[in-house]
C-alpha cells in the first residue's frame, strides 16, 4: 500500500522521464529513432531503472498514467528534435491493456496535432506476455492506431507463448528479436538459424525487423550479413537523457 501511493505521488509529481536509447539502420550506422525507456528520478533514491517499479505500476492500473505521462514528454522532445531538423522516431511501450482505455485513440490524436508531430514518428511497442492478458477491444484499438499511421512493434518476440499467432492477429510493422535470440548468434548455430527463420519470416510478412541486445562488433558485422535491417543494444549505444540523445544526433549531422 505505501508503495501505491508513492507510486500515485509520483505520477502526480511527474517524476517518471524518457531515457532514449538509440536505435540503428544496420546497413548505414545512422540512428534513425530511440527507444524511450522510464526512469523514475526518486526524490530521495536516484534514477530508479523500470525493475524497480514497473510490475508495482501494472498491478495498481497505473500503467495508463505512466505510458501518458511519457507520451507527453516524448512529443515535446520529437517536436524540439524536429524544429532542429532531426526527424528521428521514437518507441514507447506500452501494455496491451492500455489499449483498451476508452480514450486512447484520442489521447494519442490529440497528442500528434497538439506537438505536430508526424504519425510515423511514434511508434508503439507492446510484448508478447502483455498482449497475452489483452482485452477483446485490443485489435480493434490497434488498427485504428494504426489508421493514424503510427507504427506498431511486437517487442520480445520469440519469448511469449504464441508469437506466431499474434503475427496472424495483429498488424505489426516491426518485430523486436529479443536479446535471448541474439547473446549466443555466434557460437550457437541454433541461435543462428532462429535468427534467420524469423527474418525470413518477417521479409514473406513484409515487417521490419530490429535485433535488440547487440554488444558485439561480431554480433553487428553478422547481422548485417543475415540482412537484418535495425539493431539496438550497448554497441551502439545505452539509454540516455534527452540531452545525450540530442547530442548524438547533432554528432551525426
Ligand atoms: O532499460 P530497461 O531496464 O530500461 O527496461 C526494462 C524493461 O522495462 C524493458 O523490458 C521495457 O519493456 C520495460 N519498460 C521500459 N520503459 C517502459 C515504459 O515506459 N512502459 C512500460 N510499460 N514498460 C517499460
Ligand atoms: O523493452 P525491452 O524489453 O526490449 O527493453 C530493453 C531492455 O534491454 C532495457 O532494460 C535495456 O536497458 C536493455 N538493453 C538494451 N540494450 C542492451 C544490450 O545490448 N544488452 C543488454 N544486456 N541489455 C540491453
Ligand atoms: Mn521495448
Ligand atoms: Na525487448
């Protein structure tokens, strides 16, 4: 109980921010989006990572108030990235049960005109394990979603418990490989051979595909070899502030 009321103060207290981690077109180096990922700047304990506090937000239905209050910060930060001339995108996750709040098509409407961002510019991920529990309003939510061209992501893929018939049920335009699929892609031909059924599988689906959790130059070099298009992981680099992230885009420039 102490813990839903701090967690409720510090909803209240906007005390949750975006930290943005790049993600990368494999073929060309460049980043071409971030994945925002919470932190909670704790008043007294520091920068607390989701571990801490994300299973608290879910059980108490504070997951809505979260994914806004980080939707509004991330439209702010793409609107300032535009008007610099970065048109970059960002991931937002979300549980699938959000989808089923009645307003959430127009939250994130409303949001897109307020900040003028583009639709394409915000991508939704949801993983597998949250759209296990979904509510039967989750699929009709998603497509009009989607109507407004935002992109979604089926994130962790590989690691639910019927990822082959979400693919069939819902229209993603990206899977995330999880980085279980991705750790061992050198010395496990297993690994490997998994890696390349799933991009096979995504190209006859005519889905994007982005490798998360890559550490390794050898782990890049492969797979852009495998043609895997975007990656994500410490190699690149790790969630940073809206600072940081600002600064590596002007590196590129
Ligand atoms: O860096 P990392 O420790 O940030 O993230 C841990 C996990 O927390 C990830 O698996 C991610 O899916 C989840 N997570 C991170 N940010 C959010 C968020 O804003 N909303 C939800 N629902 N999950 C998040
Ligand atoms: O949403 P998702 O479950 O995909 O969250 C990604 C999680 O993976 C976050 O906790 C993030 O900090 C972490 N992460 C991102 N890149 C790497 C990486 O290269 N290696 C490892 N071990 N974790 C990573
Ligand atoms: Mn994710
Ligand atoms: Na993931």
């Amino acid at each position: 109980l102490q813990l839903e009321a701090e967690l409720r103060g510090a909803i209240q207290g906007a005390e949750f921010e975006p930290y943005y981690q790049p993600k990368v077109d494999l073929m060309t180096g460049n980043i071409v989006g971030f994945e925002a990922l919470v932190r909670w700047r704790h008043p007294t304990r520091g920068l607390l990572k989701p571990n801490h506090f994300i299973e608290a937000i879910i059980k108490h239905k504070l997951s809505f108030d979260l994914f806004s209050q980080m939707a509004i910060q991330i439209a702010k930060q793409l609107n300032t990235w535009l008007g610099m001339g970065f048109c970059q995108h960002v991931c937002i996750n979300a549980e699938a049960a959000e989808f089923s709040q009645p307003n959430f098509f127009d939250f994130i409407s409303k949001l897109l005109a307020e900040y003028r961002i583009y639709p394409e510019q915000l991508h939704i991920e949801m993983t597998e394990s949250s759209l296990m529990h979904r509510h039967s309003s989750v699929q009709h939510q998603l497509s009009k979603i989607k109507n407004l061209g935002v992109k979604l992501a089926l994130d962790d893929f590989g690691t639910g418990y019927a990822s082959l018939s979400y693919l069939q049920e819902y229209d993603f335009d990206f899977i995330k490989i999880d980085k279980s699929f991705i750790s061992k892609i050198i010395s496990d031909p297993t690994q490997h051979a998994i890696v390349k059924a799933i991009l096979d599988l995504a190209k006859a689906l005519d889905m994007g595909v982005v490798a998360e959790g890559i550490e390794t130059e050898a782990q890049y070099a492969l797979l852009k070899d495998v043609g895997c298009q975007y990656g994500q992981g410490y190699w690149f680099g790790r969630p940073v502030s809206a600072a940081t992230a600002t600064q590596l885009l002007e590196a590129q420039h």
